[in-house]
C-alpha cells in the first residue's frame, strides 16, 4: 500500500513537471509571434511607398480628339464638319449649268459640313440596306472588314469614297436634284484615272495656290479648298474631313479633268 502511493506521488510529480514545460514552451512560441509581427511591421513602415510610376516606365498619352488614325500608327490631325444631312443645296453652286472649280471647292465644303460618310465605290447615294449589300458583294472583304463600323456610322447618310467625293459632283444633274451616274463627261475613273488624265499637275511642294485643284498620292485623293487645307473622304472610319496638305502624305497635285478652271 506504501509503495501504491509512492508512485502515484511520482506520478503526479513528474505531471506537474510536464506541465511546467509545456507552459513555458507556449509562452516561448507565443513571444516569438510576437516578435515577428512587430519586426514585419516595423520593417514595413520603414520601407517607402513609391509615390509616381517610375520614370521607365511610360504613361500612354489620350488620343486628341481631332487626332484620326489613318493607318496603324498613323495619326493625322482633322477637323469633322458641324451638322449631318443629307440635303444638296443646289444654290451653293455659282455656275451650276458648267462644271468648274469653283463649284467643286463649294461641293467639297458642303459634302464636309454636312459629315458625309464613306463606302468604298459610292459616289454620293444615301446608304441604304440595299446599296451596302451591293457593295458587300461587288468588293467582298475590302467592305465586309468594315461592315460593322459601316453601319453604326454611315447607315442613311449620304456616303462617297475619295474619288467619288469628286465624281458625285462631277455627275450631280441640278435640273434633277440628283446625283446620275455617269451623266456627264466625267468617266468612271479611279483616283489614278484622274492623274493620269489630268491637263496639268506637279510635285506637292509646288502646289499652286488655287482652289479646286486635286491632291494626289497613289491610291488616294483629295479636294484643294486654299490657304492650305483640303477636304477628303479619308476612310470607312473617318468619312470626309479637313486636313492640313501639309499634314499629310500627297505626292502631288493636280488639275481636276472634265472640268473647267
């Protein structure tokens, strides 16, 4: 009986023991926590916070608004007329029984002003289901990568592409109020048609300073108006706008043929 309580008094000895250690391995680990915590902490108010990007690091700059993307890359600056309509004001034009240059610049201004839009191969119609589905399956993908844009943009406008932005003048019939095709002795040419057939032309560093002469690059035209701005149906995104000669990309300029200046 002497030797039971004996080892039950070691027994609870040696708990006790245990005890006393677990406790103090527990407050060890708790005050090593602690002490991370606090060493993070300080480590971190001691770290500064950078306050601007870095220098190497280049913020994109917003496109202007009057900043048009011509090509991937390449910007031009335009101007966009003031209003949208689709009314031809005949009595804009001066001698409207003749086609002349003058009345070319006056249709050009007015094709800008009222925001005409562009579909490659038009010269001047209202954009209609029928007349986009014309041009979808007459030029297939040359259109169909524009259609979307097309639609939201140009839908019930008047719309040209940059040689028909000339010939839509060249074959309004005033006496009809309508644009006819082919109605007078202006072809159904290309923008290289009209260099090609044009009575006079040079170098765009020598541009003349007269109104109504055409602005020329290979694939692309354009409507001298002076003091040197022209009007052009620059693209499907941009319709017909003003832009500085000098802003742009013409190799030359040129008499407009089949009219008179």
């Amino acid at each position: 009986m002497k030797k039971t309580k004996n080892a039950r008094g070691r027994i609870k000895a040696e708990l006790c023991v245990i005890c006393v250690l677990a406790l103090a391995l527990v407050t060890v680990l708790l005050w090593r926590s602690g002490r991370a915590k606090e060493t993070a902490k300080e480590a971190a108010e001691a770290t500064p916070v950078p306050t601007a990007i870095p220098t190497s690091v280049p913020t994109p700059s917003p496109i202007p608004p009057d900043m048009f993307e011509w090509r991937e890359g390449e910007y031009v600056h335009v101007e966009y007329g003031p209003s949208s309509s689709n009314t031809i004001d005949a009595s804009r034009l001066k001698n409207p029984g003749v086609k002349n240059s003058e009345d070319l610049v006056a249709w050009a201004q007015m094709a800008w002003e009222n925001q005409w839009g562009y579909v490659w191969g038009t010269f001047g119609d209202v954009l209609t289901e029928d007349l986009l589905q014309y041009k979808l399956d007459q030029y297939g993908e040359a259109v169909e990568e524009y259609e979307q844009i097309i639609r939201e943009k140009w839908m019930g406008r008047r719309v040209v592409d940059c040689a028909g932005l000339i010939k839509a003048y060249g074959w309004y019939e005033p006496s009809e109020d309508a644009i006819m095709y082919c109605s007078s002795d202006m072809p159904d040419i290309g923008t290289d048609g009209f260099y090609e057939d044009a009575p006079d032309k040079g170098p765009i560093d020598t541009l003349p300073e007269t109104p109504g002469l055409l602005v020329y690059a290979p694939g692309h035209i354009g409507v001298y108006i002076g003091d040197g701005w022209a009007i052009e149906a620059i693209s499907h995104a941009g319709g017909v706008v003003k832009t500085r000669v000098a802003d742009r990309t013409w190799t030359h300029w040129l008499q407009c043929p089949y009219i008179q200046y």
